[in-house]
C-alpha cells in the first residue's frame, strides 16, 4: 500500500495508440511517480471507508461492500511496485540494506503509533457495550506482524479497530521474502517460478477453503494469497523486461479487468450469490489478474489514466496508510463516545456521526502523514542505492 508509484520505461505506449503525440522516453526509475497510481490507491482507500462506513454495519448497504476489491488491488499494486524497485535495484552492493531500511521508514513509525494508540484505548475503554466482543488477539502478534496468523487459527478479526491490519501484517511478510525470490532465481527463470508460486497458491487456497480452514480471509496467509501478490510482481517482469509491443494489445488489456470482474460476480452467481467457495478460491485470482492488467493500463499511459491523476485522488493515495490504520478506531470511538453504540446507520443520528467521522478521519490521517510518515520515510531516502 505505501511503496512509491513509479513509472515505467514505455508509459507512453497506450497513448499512442490512441492517436496522440507519445512522450519522449527515458530511463525513468522507479523514484519518478505516476500521478495515476496515487490516484488509484487514493481510489482504494475511499472504497474501504465505503465499505466499512456504510456496507459492513449491521444496517449497511450491500452494494457498498467494496473493500474487498480495494485490498486485492492495494495488494497487487504493492507487488507491481516491489517487483519494479528490486529489479532496478538489486544489484547495488548495498540493496538490501536499503531496501530494508526505506520500507521500515515508510511504513514502521505510522503502523506502531496508531496500533500502540489503539491497543491503550482499548484498554483504557475496557468492557464497555459499545465495543465489539470479538476475541483479542496477543498484543505481541501485532507487533511483530503475525496477527494474519491468529485470525485464521481463531476465525475472528481480533479486536474489531485493529482489523485491517492482517492485510499489512501480510504485506510486510511479502517484503521480507519478494527480494530474494528474484536474487536466487536465474532472470530467465522468473516468471516459470512465480507462474508456478501463483498455481500453487491458487491450489492451497483451493485446499483451504473446500476444507473450512480458510472461512474468514482465503487470502490472509502468504502461501494462499501467493497468486495475488505475484500477480504484481509478475507484471513488473513483463513491463520491464519490454518484450511485449503492448500497443499491439492495448485493447486486450484494457477488457482485461472487465472480464475478470465478470467472471468474478458469475462464479459468485455459482455460490448463490453469496461468499462461498467458488468466489473465495476463484475471486483473488481473477481480480488480481484484472487489478494488474488495469495498473498496466495506467503505467502505459492509457486513456483511463488521466481521470485518476486528480488532486482529491492523489491526496487520499498520499494519506492512504494512516486513513487505513485508524478510520475504524475514529469511527467507532465517535459512535460509542457520542451515542453509546456500535457503528451503524439505521438512524438520523448514526448516519450523522457516521458522516462526520469521514472528515475527523481524514485530518486525523493528514496530520499523522505530515508528522510521521513523510519526514520519515524521506529521512529513508537519504540512504542511496551503492551501483
């Protein structure tokens, strides 16, 4: 969710397609930005306060439960970008430590100071009505990123404010593992082996859900979300190794993500219409493979990009990591404070809290972005990559 958007070598190929001057190319790496990509995270991110905010309440909006397509999508994106940075970068003689310590700047400061805040509010609150009863989780399991783990082993979310944080549990999982996947395999053996990583992932996700160990997130564990985030990494492969004339398919990619979501809402048709089998094993993988065939469109300059390089996108995509880690603990803190609750919108009076904790959200995320994450991570930055 948090790594730099950057922008590839032929990003003008879309665009010239569609009959229109392409921009010169250079050697752009991967610390120059596509404004698109911040828009799509930012895009994300309000799709998650949708969801969380007016879906998934007990008096919510079915059609609002979209945050499920933002995770997939934060997920392949954070491959795509992962996959860029250790291709360019892997044979500088101090890349891992680098690479080590730039994600540790960007993401570490803002993760621990809203979850350290969180666990002493939950504590300090205690066992009020207006708190969710779910089984907590070991306060360690958050701070070492493993609380993926107890969610499947307990089929619970742990403490409800703190729920989304499997998801960057997983991420940092991915990260601590992405570099060497690529620095052990010979390049032309890259693909074939994420190919292969994604086949088997699919396939203990299949295992894991027919069997019911997997009812709660399919892909909350590594192993069985491997197709989703090398979907990204896969991409990164194909955009960089710069074989492929995507001008020749520049159709084909942009249906790509039209098909996947339809194949996605037929095999939920299979299960009834609700989540079940068909849509937790087939779900991620299709909509991984349109998440990436989408990114590439705006990576090659499509005519689709130029709607998410807007200034209220892109600054959502830039305060993104603190809106994801604290949206749920202002929201319910502002239900259970203002009127005795749980967050819901059945009511005047909830549907007004519940609008009003958007804004509080978003300066809240601001003022964490401005103060933490980005001194921070361009303190990271001072560490240069050693050719």
């Amino acid at each position: 969710m948090t790594l730099q958007t950057s922008v590839g070598v032929g990003a003008e190929d879309f665009v010239a397609d569609e009959g229109l001057a392409p921009r010169p190319k250079t050697s752009a790496k991967s610390d120059i930005r596509i404004p698109a990509l911040d828009g799509l995270r930012g895009l994300m991110t309000l799709f998650v306060i949708l969801s969380h905010f007016y879906g998934e309440v007990p008096h919510g909006f079915g059609y609002a439960c979209v945050g499920w397509t933002a995770v997939l999508v934060f997920f392949v994106l954070s491959g795509y970008l992962v996959g860029r940075l250790i291709i360019e970068k892997m044979d500088s003689s101090n890349f891992l430590s680098v690479f080590y310590l730039r994600r540790v700047c960007r993401t570490f400061p803002t993760y621990f100071a809203a979850t350290l805040v969180i666990l002493g509010l939950l504590w300090v609150i205690g066992d009020v009505k207006w708190l969710d009863r779910d089984p907590k989780f070991p306060v360690w399991s958050y701070l070492i990123f493993v609380q993926n783990y107890f969610l499947v082993q307990m089929e619970s979310p742990g403490a409800h404010w703190l729920s989304p944080t499997w998801t960057l549990a997983l991420e940092e999982q991915f990260y601590l593992v992405a570099p060497f996947l690529l620095m052990l395999t010979p390049r032309r053996a890259w693909l074939p082996l994420m190919i292969g990583l994604s086949l088997l992932g699919l396939g203990l996700r299949c295992g894991g859900v027919l069997r019911g160990d997997l009812s709660l997130a399919p892909v909350a564990l590594l192993p069985t979300s491997a197709d989703v985030l090398l979907a990204g990494m896969i991409l990164a492969v194909l955009v960089k190794d710069d074989v492929i004339d995507w001008n020749k398919y520049s159709l084909h990619v942009r249906m790509t993500p039209i098909i996947c979501m339809l194949l996605t809402f037929v095999a939920q048709r299979f299960d009834g219409g609700v989540v079940g089998p068909r849509f937790e094993i087939l779900g991620p993988f299709l909509m991984s493979i349109g998440a990436a065939a989408f990114i590439l469109t705006l990576v090659k300059g499509a005519p689709e990009a130029p709607r998410f390089e807007g200034r209220v996108l892109r600054f959502f995509g830039q305060i993104s990591y603190s809106v994801y880690l604290t949206h749920l603990a202002v929201l319910g803190l502002m239900h259970g404070l203002i009127l005795g609750s749980l967050p819901d919108i059945s009511t005047p009076a909830q549907i007004a809290v519940t609008t009003a904790a958007f804004p509080v959200t978003v300066l809240l995320s601001w003022i964490m972005t401005k103060v933490l994450e980005e001194p921070i991570t361009e303190w990271g930055r001072r560490h240069r990559w050693v050719s």
